[in-house]
DNA sequence: TTATATTGGTTAAACCTTTAACCAGAGGGT
DNA sequence: ACCCTCTGGTTAAAGGTTTAACCAATATAA
C-alpha cells in the first residue's frame, strides 16, 4: 500500500512548489485565485490524497481518540454490549471532526501509558475510573485531554460525563416503596462492600436506593445486598437467593442484563413477576421493553454519552484552558410491567 | 503530547549511533552483546518508546485494520450488538499481532477508499458484501489484504469467513419439520424478495430452509415470507401477520433480535409459545437462553468469526501468495423451549 | 603473501508533510 | 527619491524513524 501519488507529483503537475500545494490542501498561506484552481484541478486528476502519517508526524498529533475499557484478562475486552453504544455514539461526532476512536484495553499500567505514547493518541475517553485505585494518577502523568465517563472523580479540573446514577437509583426504589414494598434487596455486582467506592457507578445507585429508603423511614439491611455477578448468569443465580428471603417482596438489579437472568430465574421456580416479586432494572437495553412482562427499569442513553464525551473532548482539544465541566445526563423511570403493588399474601 | 525521549537522545546516552539503537529496538542489523546491553540499559532508563507515525511512515504501514461495517445514515454506525462481539474478537488477535482495529463506516465509495489511502490502514474486515452490488470491486481496486465476513463472493481468490448459515436455516427448518410443523413461516429482513441476493447471510439461511421443505416435499409458499425489520420492534410486529395466518403453526425468525419481539408480540396477544406457536432464532444472543420460554436458536459464535478473520488476515499480509481460502464457522441448533409438536388444536 | 569473509558498527538518504523564513515585485504615502 | 506594506509565491529545515551503502578491523582461506 505505497502511497501512489504524493504532494511532489501535483506539484509538479501545476507547476508550483510543495508548499503551495500544501497550502491549498490546508487551505493556508497565501495562494492567488487562479493558482489555486489550478492547482485543485491537478489533485482532481491525479488523485492525490493527503498521507495522514506525515503530516501527523510532522503536526505532533494522530487524530487519533483512545477508548480505554476496562478488561477481565489483559487483552482481552470485556464483553460488554454497552461498549458499542458508547463506541458508536463517540465515533459518529469523532468522525465529523476528523478524528477517529481506536481501543485501549487497560492492562498493565505501563503498557497502556506506552500505547498512548506510541500512537501519540491526541485524547482518550475513559470509562470507569475510581479516585480509590490510583488509576485515575496514571492517566494525569501524560498530560493529554482526557473525559472520564461513568467515574466519579472528585478533582474539579477534570472533564466528566456521566448519568445521574443516584437520582436513577432513588427513583427506582421510591417507586417500589410507592408501591408498598417495605424489604427491597439490591442487585449488586459481584464485590466486597467494603470496596464498592472503587465502583463508583454502582456505589451512586446504592446511594440512591439508600436514600429513598432513607426518606421512607426504613432501615437499609446489608442482608439485603445480592453479591453476584453483572451478568445474565448472575441475575439467574439470585432468583436463588430470593427462594431463601420470602420477605422481600421487591429487587432493584443495578443492570438490565441481570434484571433479565433474574426474571427468568424467578419464573423457573414457578413464581410470578411482578405479583410476587416486583422487579426493577437500569440501564434500558435495547430488548428490555420486549420482556415478558416489560421490563421496569432506569433509561439511560449510553450512545449519548458516548457522543457528549467527544463533544467534551474537542472543546477540551481547542481551547486548552477551558473550564472543564461536568455532564451529567438525565435518566428516566420508565415504569412496565415488572412492577406492581406489594401484596399480603406470602409466596408460601 | 510531543515526544519527548527520541531516537537521538538514546544513541548519544548510549553513545552509539541512532542506527545502532534502531537496530537493537528491531532486533535487526549486527550489534554485538555488549553494545545492546549498554543501549538497552540507556532505553529503559530514559524511558524511551518508539515513535509509532514516525516508523510507519518510513515502512509504509500503519499496522491499523480497518472493520468495515454497513451504515444506515452515512457516518452513522448501525446499532447492532453484533460488531462489538466481532470487534471484540479481532482486536483480541490483532493486538497480539501489535495491530489495532479502527472503523470504517461505509458512506459514500469515494470516501471510504479516501479514508483507507489517507491512513495507510494495512489491512480490511468487511462485512456482509455481496457481489451484487459492486462493492466488492470497490475494495478490489485498493489492493491491500482484505478478509470478506458473511460475505459469499464468488470469487475463489478472495479470503472470506462465515459460518454456515445455510445448514442453520436447514437444521432450525427441519427440527420444525421433525415436530411435525407443515406451515413454517420465515421471518426474514425488511426486503423485497427480489433483492435477497443482496443479502448473501439472509439468502443462505433461506436456501436452507427451502432445502428442507424439498426434501420434506413440501411446496414452497412465498406467502409465508414476513418481510420486516432485523430488529426487536421489527419482529414485535410480526405477530400482526400471524394474527392473519391462522394456519401458520411455526416460526423461523433469521435473528434473534427480532425472534425476542415476536416473542413479546405473540403473548401480547394472549397466545402460548410454543404451545400454539412455535418458534426458532438465529444468533443466539447473549440472553436468548434467558427469555421464557428459553428461545431454541441456532448458535453461532460472533466473537471467533471475528477472531478467525484476523488470524486469515496476518496470513495474508505475511505470504502475499498465500492459498487464499474460505473458512466457514459451524453453527449448532440449541433446542430449547419454544418448540414443541405441532398441534391438531388451531388457535382459533 | 594476497584475496576474501565476517564482525560491529557509522553515515546519509529517504519516507511525505508542514511551516518558518525569505524574496521579488507592485503599490502607496511622504 | 525613500521607506513601508502587501501579495503570491519559493526554499529549506524539521519531524523521528528505517535501511541501504559503506568502512575499518580482524579472521579465514588459497
């Protein structure tokens, strides 16, 4: 794939020098009407197209925009549709400004500063960044425009973006608590609690439900934390947990991919959603209004966010010294039909 | 972000010449054990990385892959779950080659051949072309290595992966066949039938399930032939079809995606899966084992084809001669719930 | 002895752009 | 006449790397 034609070869062909031809591909410098159109016409004919390598390296730029996601095991990215959304919503304004997205799988420390380095990315979006890992110190040693998403970090310099988790989660449970439901166990991911700061997303939805629990008068009961993993697997396996627990009248899963593994783990023991347990889910997956019953859950807009990052990211690129602001995009209970009045009537 | 530590700073830390370090970054050239020793401690300890658009502008490649995916809008990424699995799977491969995936959304031709010469990109994943609409030559006339998914070209030079979708479309068919369904419905993309070459994926699904008609000796009925959007809403408003085929005991939906909303249509109008419709997927998507009743679909793993794909690539960039070949996936019929036998019992 | 490899390096050109510095000529003001 | 500015360019350096060509010294072979 050698570069066919280069700015040499217009030149040559209209008769000017490089530099020229460089201005009025950049549309730079000083170049008179009649030169200029003849100097498009040659580009026209020959086919000429800029070799973006050169011109980064002698620019210092790539325009290049780093992804950084989280992995399981090194190189290898979580499986995740939620990264999709994130990945085109950020791509489709990239690409409008001429810039593009490429993955950064966060491994090792070093490995992934020296990719930033190597390809001189210009920005990176990363997702899921906690004050309590030391990770968010990694990214601020090479100093490139960076926007946190879904983060949480407390340094007001920085660029963030995310939902408003809390409010998604205080809205969930006060509706279940609207509903008359009094013992409300929380899905949550598959972590210690005492390191759910690290997990700053899932922490701001635990606060929510903590704080509508809060105003109802009603005591929060660690008992009721379901520990298991963010997955549609880890949502069936707490329908077991439910079969041990008949008081609990009301789940609040932290993700819609589990909400779905718990229905259907519920239904497999015979019971019946919403009458006997009412559910709630968050994130608004492209199929969790198709359920059956339609899912109760928090809408986000994840391809949004992806976009609003990059938006945050250019102005960041333009003017460096722009006040770096916090997004924080709204989230919405979308009530279905997983959810519906506690009854008295145990499931024994 | 300028490079700080170059080339240049090495060699005189070292006091070799630049070619000398170049070399022993490569692993090229002649230099003794001493000299590397004495280099390699001068790169670790100014901490110096190799500038990657430097490099590649001199060596003619950019060790990027572009993923050529279908746009709707153009500069618009479909929203189909199905390209992160794929992109997982070849960055995986590709960053174990010291290769990184870039997307390329395919608008306009002139575009995107532009957009490949400009970055150099060194190699291409193009997804679900068919030789009937000419794009095929579009990526012929840019000769870099190019690996065709669900693609079905004709041309025997060409490196193309799939799985088998024909026989998926023949095993789901025919496993309706077997329960003792005669009037199978297929549920099939939001296109005419006159176009379906165009769709080389959706084409072979339907190849095999005429083939087990055939072989059945049942009559083809284009009429039976639901022509609606690949997607949750697309398939929700099947049931309104079935609504109208009362004899129609079974459905073959091409993707799960849209089998999830026929799902969801059906017993919104009140009738039993499979008990009165019985029916199967394609994909199997991360949750379909998880609807209930547990959707029977044909499996096919995405993240491997996307995997395969690179692994056909790095050949062909190696041994340009290399016997370019067809790799086809296997695909594996999951009975699960929603299929059982065809009953006397209409739903009238 | 002389011709010839081999070892361990160095020099310099090349990859294609961008851009600062320079320059010739024209026009205008005093 | 002089100085100054403006227009429309050109020249050349620089960006960081790879690599072919070269070279001095030592070892090997005839």
């Amino acid at each position: 794939m050698k570069h066919d034609v280069i700015l040499h070869d217009v030149a040559k062909a209209a008769n000017v020098s490089i530099a020229t031809v460089s201005n009025v591909v950049n549309g730079k410098g000083r170049v008179s009407k009649t030169t200029m159109k003849r100097v498009q016409q040659a580009i026209e004919q020959l086919g000429y197209a800029p070799n973006l390598l050169a011109r980064h390296l002698k620019t210092n730029q790539s325009r290049l925009i780093g992804l950084v996601v989280q992995t399981t095991k090194p190189g290898r990215i979580q499986d995740n549709p939620f990264y999709w959304d994130l990945l085109a919503g950020a791509e489709e304004i990239a690409r409008d400004h001429g810039f593009h997205m490429i993955l950064v799988s966060m491994g090792m420390p070093e490995e992934t500063l020296d990719f930033v380095k190597q390809r001189q990315l210009d920005g990176l979006l990363v997702v899921g960044i906690t004050d309590h890992r030391g990770e968010d110190a990694l990214f601020r040693t090479l100093d490139i425009p960076c926007v946190y998403i879904d983060s949480y970090l407390n340094d007001p310099r920085l660029c963030q973006v995310c939902v408003d988790d809390q409010y998604g989660g205080y809205a969930a449970t006060k509706h279940l608590l609207a509903l008359g439901h009094r013992r409300i166990a929380l899905l949550i991911g598959d972590i210690p609690m005492d390191q759910l700061r690290r997990y700053a997303v899932l922490q701001q939805r635990w606060r929510g439900y903590r704080k509508a629990l809060d105003e109802a008068g009603l005591p929060y009961d660690p008992g009721l934390m379901i520990r298991l993993p963010t997955s549609v697997q880890g949502g069936y396996h707490a329908a077991a947990w439910l079969a041990n627990h008949n008081d609990v009248s009301a789940i609040f899963s932290m993700s819609d991919i589990a909400a779905l593994g718990l229905m259907k783990g519920i239904k497999d023991m015979g019971w019946r959603v919403p009458e006997q347990v009412s559910l709630v889910g968050f994130d608004n997956l492209f199929m969790s209004g198709y359920t059956l019953p339609a899912l109760t859950t928090v809408s986000q807009n994840i391809v949004q966010k992806g976009r609003v990052a990059v938006k945050l990211l250019m102005e960041l690129m333009d003017n460096k010294c722009s006040t770096s602001r916090k997004v924080v995009l709204p989230v919405e209970l979308l009530v279905r039909d997983t959810t519906t009045k506690a009854h008295l009537t145990d499931r024994q």
